[in-house]
C-alpha cells in the first residue's frame, strides 16, 4: 500500500478515519459545542459530500461543485434522512475505494478529469490530483472531528488515536 492510499485509510499522518469515527454514539456525532461552527456529524457529512463529488469526478461523471459551500453542509431533512452509523458506513467505503484508486492502476492515476464549477472555470487535474487534494480535505476536516471529540471527552477511542 502506497502513502497515499495509507491516508485514507492506514495510520499515516494521521489516525486511521475508522478510528476517528471509532464508538461515537448518534448524540455526541450531533452535539454542538460552543463556538465549534459544525457538529461531527456534519463534518462527516461534508467529507463525505465532497468524496462522492471526487469519486465522481475520478469515474468521469464530470460532478460539479454546488453553488454554494453551504450546500455541502447537511441542512436539517439531510440530518434526519441518515442516521450516524449510516452516514459512516458511507463515509468509510469512499475512502476504502479511495485507497484501493490511490494504490491502483498507475496510467489510470495520471488520466485527466475535468472539475466543473457553477463560479470558476472548469479545471482539469489529474486523478492523483483529484485524490491527493481530497485526502488533504479529509485530513483538515478528521482533524476538526478529533478536536471535537477531545472537547467532549471523548478522545482517545478504544482502536488507539494519536495522543501526543
């Protein structure tokens, strides 16, 4: 397994997301903290909004950005639709496949994607690069779920998570 494919899933700069997400119960995924601009569960969610947006991307469907960065944030009728564990099941096989694209065929990681948005041009970017930045959001945005979950106590989780 490459270093790439280890950031999404491997302990490599980072804790592994499954432990990250590892025995967080539907009430500490939904609570706020004050001050914190979002909750776990809607960090989790915007991850996983923007792995669908680059998985997309990867198999060439060409998925474009919303409109607005809001729109990658769960509003209330996405919250009730999925439930936690659900959401990080989700979640956690995007980067599953993520790893398995990033240690993949090499020709493949070098092919161009076209990356669409409603208020830029559409750029291209390789596959490499498609997934070297969404590990980059991933981390950004795992970091902010540890933050979150040592504010409530709740960190280290029992798989072991990065304590120094």
């Amino acid at each position: 397994m490459n270093e790439l494919s280890l950031t999404f899933i491997g302990d490599s700069a980072h804790a592994p997301p499954s432990h990250i997400l590892e025995d967080l119960s539907e009430e500490l995924a939904h609570r706020k903290i004050a001050g914190a601009p979002q909750t776990i569960y809607a960090e989790v969610w915007h991850a996983a909004y923007w792995q669908d947006v680059m998985l997309g991307r990867v198999h060439g469907r060409g998925t474009p950005s919303p409109e607005h960065n809001a729109m990658s944030f769960p509003d209330e009728a996405a919250v009730r639709a999925e439930v936690w564990a659900d959401l990080c099941a989700r979640f956690l096989s995007g980067v599953h496949e993520s790893a398995a694209i990033s240690d993949g065929d090499v020709q493949k990681l070098e092919s161009v994607v076209l990356c669409p948005s409603p208020s830029n041009p559409t750029r291209s970017m390789t596959v490499r690069e498609q997934l070297e930045s969404f590990a980059a959001h991933n981390a950004y945005h795992l970091g902010r779920v540890v933050l979150l979950r040592q504010l409530m106590g709740s960190w280290p989780p029992p798989s072991g998570g990065l304590t120094w």
